[in-house]
C-alpha cells in the first residue's frame, strides 16, 4: 500500500513538473509573437516614413547648396 501511494506521489509530481513546463512553454511562445509584432510594426513604420525622410534630407541638401 506504501509503495502505491509513494508511486502515486511521484506520477503527480511528474504531472506539475510537466504542467509547469508547458506554462513555461507558453510564455515563450506569447513573448516571441509579441517580439516578432513589435519587429513588424518598427519595419511598416520605417518603410512607411523611409520616402519622407528621403525627401526631406533631399530637400535640405538641395537647399544648402
């Protein structure tokens, strides 16, 4: 009978190790999806300002010249 209950210990021990892994798991999986939208929305709005910029930098050397 002590074996039993010793086993059954150990089985849900094994289960929270487990489950704890997979929260673990799941957290570096939303941070990485959050990076990786961060690093998209820094790329739109530099390719989205990138001709502004362009312009503008061309203008002021036009204009200092």
């Amino acid at each position: 009978m002590l074996k039993l209950l010793v086993n059954t210990s150990e089985w849900v021990h094994g289960l929270k190790e487990r489950a704890k892994k997979d929260i673990e798991g799941a957290s570096l999986i939303e941070y990485s999806l959050l990076i990786a939208l961060i690093a998209a929305a820094t790329i739109a709005l530099i390719v989205s300002i990138g001709g502004k910029v362009t312009t503008a930098w061309t203008n002021l050397n036009n204009n200092w010249n």
